[in-house]
C-alpha cells in the first residue's frame, strides 16, 4: 500500500488584521523598516510575509506600513526580490 506524503507547511500568510485584534508594538521596536519607492516593484511579497499583517497595499499596490503593528522583525525585507526594504535602527 502506497502513502501520500503530507503536504508541506512552508508558513503563513495574513492577509488582513481585525479591526480589533493585534497589539500594537511599536514602543519596544528596534529596528523599523524603510522603502525605498524607486526601487519597489509592487509585488506584495512584503505584505505577504508581514507575520503581523502591518503592511497594507494601496490602489496602486503601494506597500504602506501601520507601524503601530509592525514589530521590526525584518521578515519584509528579507522576502523583498529587489531588496527595497531597509532596516534601519530606529530613532
């Protein structure tokens, strides 16, 4: 008898925040991250993998951060193909 292997589990993705869940991080962020417009492509990888979902795209798919959310993981810098994304230490 022939078993099929279980899919694998590679992450996960939000994709919206609730209107009243999360919490909001930013007094004890480090790091915060910063976009360099020119060279986004708008893909929305960063919005993607943001594991607090605090990147939002807007109408013309421009990644927008709700830095109440954001926690300076680096995780959107680290997916972003063109390297558009720095992190910077915050102020």
């Amino acid at each position: 008898m022939i078993q099929e292997a279980e899919p694998e589990i590679k992450g996960l993705m939000l994709t919206r925040r609730s209107a009243n869940g999360g919490r909001y991080v930013a007094n004890w962020r480090v790091n915060k991250p910063v976009f360099d417009y020119e060279k986004c492509v708008r893909c929305g990888q960063c919005a993607g993998y943001c594991p607090e979902a605090a990147i939002i795209l807007d109408e013309d798919q421009k990644p927008e951060i709700d830095m109440r959310f954001c926690k300076g993981c680096g995780v959107c810098a680290n997916e972003c193909p063109v390297k558009a994304i720095e992190m910077v230490k915050e102020a």
